[in-house]
C-alpha cells in the first residue's frame, strides 16, 4: 500500500516533511505533548509539528541539567537532548507546555541554555501552562493561558487569527480524528500491525493534515478488505510509545497490538472540538477536557477511563510498560484491577529503560505470558 509507505517515511524522519513544507515557503511551530491546540497554529499559518525523543541518542547535553531538578524518565531527557544538540534548530518557533513534570524541567533546561549561550541552536521557546486539575477554577485558569498562546501565535505570524480561519482549522483536525476514528476500528479489528498503526497514527501529527487526510482515508478503504492478521489480540498502555520497537517486539512474540491508550496511538483521535459556541472557546474547551493524561485528574479518573476504553477494544489481553521515573506507572495498579475485573489478563513490566534496554528479556516475557505461563 502506498499510503503505509508514505506514512512509514515521515514517520521515520519526523522532521522530513516539515523541512521539504519550510523548503516551499511554510513557517513551523514545534511542539512537545498532545495538549498543545494545533487548531490554533493551523489557523495562524503556521505547520504544527510534534516532537518525538529519539531513541538511543546521547542525552549528555539535557542529562545534567534536568537532573539537578529531581529525576526524569529518559523519553523526556531524550526530547530535551535532541532540541538542545540543535535537530530542531530549523523550527521557528518552540512550544513546550506544562505536561509531565519532567517536560517542565525540559522547559527550564531550555531556557537556561539559551541565555547561558543566546547563538546555541535552539528554536524560540514559548512555555505553556496549565494546572494538573480538572476543577472549574482550573479551567478559567488554563482558559487565560490559552487565549494568550493565541495572542503570541498572532505577534508571530503578524495578523489576527479570524473565527473563520480557525473554523477551518478545526473543521480539518476534526477530519483527521474522524479518519482516525475509522482507523482505530480496522486496526481493532486486525487489520494492520500496531507497529504499522503507531506509523499511521504518528504521522498525523508531522504532516499537512490536507496532505495526510486523502492518504488516510485510501488507506482505509483498502484496510477494509483486508483479512484480519492472526494471533491474540493485545491492548497495551503505560509510556509513551514515539516510535516501533517495543510493538515491533511484541508482536514478534505471534500477537497483534490492536488497541492502546497512549498519547502516540489511539488516544491521538479521541475528541474532537464541537462547535458549538465561541470557535476560539470550543477549541480551548476540547484542551482541557480530552481524555486525561497521567499527570492530570485523580486515579479513579483515569481508572475510569481506561476501564471504558479497554472493555470497547475486544482485547483479549492486556500489557503494561513503564520506564524509571514514569508517571504512568501511579495509574497502573487500578487499571489492572479494571483489566481483571473483565477477565483480561495482564502482564506489567515496570521499570524499563528507554528505549528497551533488554529487547530479548522482554520477548521472554512476553511469550511466556501470551502462552499461559504466566497470568
């Protein structure tokens, strides 16, 4: 299929489309975490463009300085190090939210870096926040520091972003999820690989979203016929998964990640904006009450959550991954329990390093609990 093979290169090099997009003209905002509105930035001219870590890079250059703020998982010190090291030095501009608290840290070490060295190659930086609360006087506090992200947007493309641009903006990311939406149905299904499906997903995220959603949706057209891949069908959850090599060691084990609640799978699609107020408070709105990060709202929340999107996946078993310092891990133990209680196994590796430092440890594991070995 030609479409995989176009989502597989931008998805390998996540920064290929955005340069050859800059090459034609196109300013670019980088940003980290799913909780940036790209609606915003598609509205004020600009290419969003997530950024992954990059597995096995030398993080030296991030280590030192996030560590004197307490410990950070390696997939964020990653991010932190390759943003640093200048990969990203070709972005306009930089956008880095209040996510996880070590893309907080990340933020700082940013900051520091460049008024320690103002020639070092980092992009301009702009630092988002946002409370870890789902409470109304959150909102209004979140609300506040969204409109001024939209008022900086407007300083850097020099012009007002209208209702209608940012209507558009919104008409076409609703257009990705709903595509998305289809997707996540045929990869339930077993249609494609989940390694083939983070391929899929991720690329949404680097990408044109008037380029990517004719390719998408040819895609699915041909997904529908296709026969289903054989093998146990797995949902899986826990770190963040920016690139194949733990789904690819998976399913070498004869099993099919069919589902996930992760921030570079499923969980991409899983609310759109609705349009019925003010546009710019719609899109706000949609920010602050998609489906939970680990960071935000309480356990049972999120407990809750997991629990709806496990029971609608058809999985038949379930695995959870978490790395040292994952703040992942805190939700584990309850959405275990919601697992079992639907008499879905669970197999749990925690405390892993990224990327996996132990590719054959964990196929070990792996076959010995989709075997039955271990429950």
């Amino acid at each position: 299929m030609k479409e995989l093979d176009i989502f597989k290169k931008y998805y390998s090099d996540s920064k290929a489309f955005a340069k050859e997009a800059q090459a034609e003209g196109k300013k670019l905002v980088g940003y980290v975490c799913n909780c940036v509105p790209e609606e915003f930035i598609i509205a004020a001219g600009f290419l969003p463009v997530r950024i992954p870590a990059a597995p096995g890079n030398d993080i030296k250059s991030a280590v030192a300085g996030m560590s004197k703020m307490g410990p950070s998982e390696a997939y964020s010190v990653s991010m932190a190090a390759s943003i640093i090291d200048g990969d990203y030095s070709f972005l306009d501009h930089l956008v880095v939210p209040h996510a996880r608290g070590s893309v907080h840290k990340m933020y700082s070490v940013l900051r520091d870096k460049k008024k320690e060295d103002p020639s070092a190659p980092i992009p301009e930086t702009y630092f988002l926040d946002h409370t870890h609360s789902m409470h109304m006087s959150s909102f209004d506090y979140d609300r506040a520091r969204m409109l001024e992200f939209k008022e900086e947007l407007e300083k850097w493309s020099g012009k007002p972003i209208s209702d209608e641009a940012l209507t558009d903006a919104v008409t076409l990311c609703n257009e990705t999820r709903s595509l998305l939406k289809e997707f996540q149905q045929l990869r339930k299904e077993a249609k494609i690989s989940g390694a083939d499906a983070l391929c899929v997903i991720g690329a949404s995220m680097f990408m044109d979203k008037k380029v990517y959603n004719p390719l998408l949706k040819s895609l699915n057209e041909q997904l529908a016929g296709a026969e289903a891949l054989p093998g146990k069908r797995v949902f899986f959850t826990g770190a963040p998964q920016d690139n194949t090599q733990l789904y690819e060691l998976i399913e070498s084990c004869g099993c099919v990640v069919t589902a996930d609640d992760n921030c570079w799978g499923n969980r991409a699609s899983d609310t759109p904006v609705e349009l019925i107020h003010d546009v710019t408070e719609d899109v706000i709105y949609r920010y602050d009450h998609k489906t939970p990060c680990p960071h935000i709202g309480t356990l049972a929340n999120r407990a809750e959550v997991f629990g709806r999107t496990i029971a609608g996946s058809d999985a038949e078993a379930a695995i959870f991954f978490t790395i040292r310092f994952d703040p992942n891990a805190w939700n584990v133990p309850e959405q275990m329990k919601k697992a079992e209680e639907l008499g879905i196994p669970t197999l749990y590796l925690t405390k892993q390093k990224y990327p996996v430092g132990d590719p054959e440890e964990v196929k070990t594991a792996v076959t010995a609990f989709l075997s039955g070995e271990e429950a």
